[in-house]
C-alpha cells in the first residue's frame, strides 16, 4: 500500500508537470479594462476567450481582469506599450492623446447613431484612422465596439431643455482634455473623475452628475444614486479593441487571425447585446422610479456643434474629414 501510494504520488507529479510546462509555452493575454462585469464589454471578454479557447485550445492564456483591477482607467495604451499588458478596449479619448487627428471620434453629434458609426468604421475612413492610430502608437486597433450613446444622468431632478439649464451643474467626466471640452460643450461645470468613483461621487454629492450609455448606468448601478435622465444622445460612443504591438508581432499569421476573429466575436456579441438593451431600457429606469426628460436635442446638437468648430480640438482633424464622415449614410 505503501508503494502504491508513493507511486500515485509520482504519477501525480508527473501528470502535473507536463501542464505547468505547457503554461509557460502559452500565449499570455492579459486584458485589463474599467468595464464592470455586468456590462456588455466586460461580458464580451467571456466571449473572446471562449472563441480561442476553441479555435486555438491551449495556446494562449487568456487572463480578464475587469474593473479597472489591473491597470486604472486610461493607462492602458502605456501599460500595453511598456510591455506590461497585451489587450485593452480603449477608447477614442484614450487614442487622441497620442493620435490628436483620432479627436473626431470623442466631438458630440458628428456620429449620428450605431449604423453611421459602423459604415464609417468598415469604410475608407476607417482604414485610414485604424492606420493613423496603428502606425503611431504601440499597440494595434482590431475592431471597434459600439459603447452606446451616451445621456447625461443627474443626482436630483431639474428641468433641462438647453445647455443654459446645465449651468453650474458638476458634471462628472473622465479626465482628459476632450472629455472636459464635451462636458463643458454640453454647458455644464466638468468635473473629472475616474469610472470607479462616480457611484461614491453621485452618492456622496461631490458631482451633481455624470454622463454614460443607458446599459452602463444600469449595469454600474448608478440610477440607485441618481434621480433623472436628460437624454440628450450627446455622443454615440465607441471604443477599440487594442493589443499591444510587442504581443501582436510575436503571433504567427494563424494566430493573429485567430485573436482577430475572437475579438470580432467579442464585439459583435457587445453590438448585438447593447443595441437590444438601449432600444428598450428606458422602462427599467422608470420602474427604478427615475425621471427620464427629453431636452431640446438640437439646440444642444447647435451649441456642442459651434463649440467643436471654434475648438483648439477640430484643428487636428484631417482636412475634409468632418464632411466625409456626414456623407457616410
Ligand atoms: C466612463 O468613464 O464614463 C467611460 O464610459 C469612458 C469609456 O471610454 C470607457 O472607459 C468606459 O467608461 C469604461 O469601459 C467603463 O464602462
């Protein structure tokens, strides 16, 4: 018995170790994103991993960290590049800081709603932005993502038909340059915040509100600390799946499309999933006891839109771009 169990033990063993050899020899793919888990593009990764698991079994290490746990919200194009992290969605904010032409995509009322953005994508000029933003950064864009359109949320109710009602009103934003300028386009006081704080922030009254798709404030459980929604549609918002160049490089040609079509899987599980959502989630908010207003949307699409075309921002924009974009139907 005693021999029995000696030798169980180094089948044990045995069996074991073939697999901690066959880890390391994997393909490591760290995700990090702020996404909460039961968002649709925190879900997606569930997707992206299943989708290489099967295509590809045993060769890559898929690791979601979600949250905002691994990397903080907006260091991940630096995490990715300094070789600390392989996969991210980032956002058009996130690429305009090193891609000051990618600026278009963050401007409120130039994509008009999820079909414009996905032709605009899947044409030239998304060819030529992916490109643009590929050759000059370290990662590479594999697909965009339809974040949804994005509404302004408010901790207490307030008749809001014009951007002259959000005076004064501390609206949260992420923090960076073109986020404070849409926050304050929509003529409220921006306040930058990181995602992981706003629920506090809105709680506790530090910001009066803060703006997001729908599926994200149910999703992020921001309407038990909000009492009202102004749709205003203000930005039909996208964010890319990126990986890290240094990662991307090391892949033969099989892998590399085998990552692109799970991350193609991932998205088009988001889109399909969101789109469903925001068509019919206005109800939950109104069981939830919120009040949900409709403004004056073109006279917030006239403000933002002069506030864009006199900005420091549109100066970076490819010339002709902004009408090429409008001709996309
Ligand atoms: C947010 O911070 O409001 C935002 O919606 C910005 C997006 O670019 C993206 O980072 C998103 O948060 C996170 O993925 C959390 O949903």
């Amino acid at each position: 018995a005693l021999l029995a169990a000696a030798c169980a033990g180094v089948a044990t063993a045995a069996a074991w170790l073939p697999t901690a050899v066959q880890a390391q020899t994997k393909t490591l793919l760290r995700i990090s994103t702020p996404a909460v888990p039961d968002d649709w593009h925190g879900r997606m990764w569930t997707v992206f991993k299943d989708a290489l698991d099967k295509s590809a079994p045993g060769e890559f290490d898929v690791q979601i960290n979600l949250n905002a746990t691994l990397f903080k919200q907006g260091t991940e194009p630096a995490a990715m590049a300094r070789g600390n992290l392989e996969l991210s969605s980032i956002s058009a904010f996130d690429i305009a800081k090193q891609v000051p032409e990618f600026s278009i995509f963050t401007a409120g009322y130039v994509i008009r709603d999820p079909a414009h953005q996905q032709k605009v994508f899947a044409g030239p000029i998304g060819t030529e932005m992916f490109k643009l933003a590929t050759d000059k950064m370290d990662v590479t864009l594999l697909t965009p993502i339809y974040l949804g359109t994005r509404q302004v949320n408010l901790r207490d109710v307030k008749p809001v038909k014009t951007p002259a009602d959000l005076k004064g009103v501390k609206l949260r934003m992420p923090g960076s340059k073109e986020w404070l300028f849409l926050g304050e386009a929509l003529g409220a006081t921006a306040t930058p915040l990181a995602f992981g704080e706003v629920y506090m922030g809105l709680k506790t009254g530090t910001i009066d509100g803060q703006d997001n798709p729908l599926p994200t404030v149910r999703a992020a459980k921001f309407y038990e600390v909000t009492k009202q929604l102004v749709l205003t549609n203000h930005l039909v918002d996208g964010i890319f799946i990126a990986i890290s160049d240094k990662a991307w490089k090391a892949m033969s040609p099989a892998q590399q499309q085998k990552v692109s079509a799970a991350a193609a899987a991932a998205a088009a599980f988001n889109n399909e999933n969101r789109m469903k959502e925001e068509a019919q989630i206005v109800d939950f908010f109104k069981s939830q006891g919120l009040t949900v207003t409709t403004p004056d949307v073109e006279a917030f699409r006239k403000h933002v839109q002069a506030a864009y075309a006199s900005s420091d921002i549109a100066k970076a924009w490819p010339k002709g771009l902004l009408e090429r974009i409008n001709n996309t139907r």
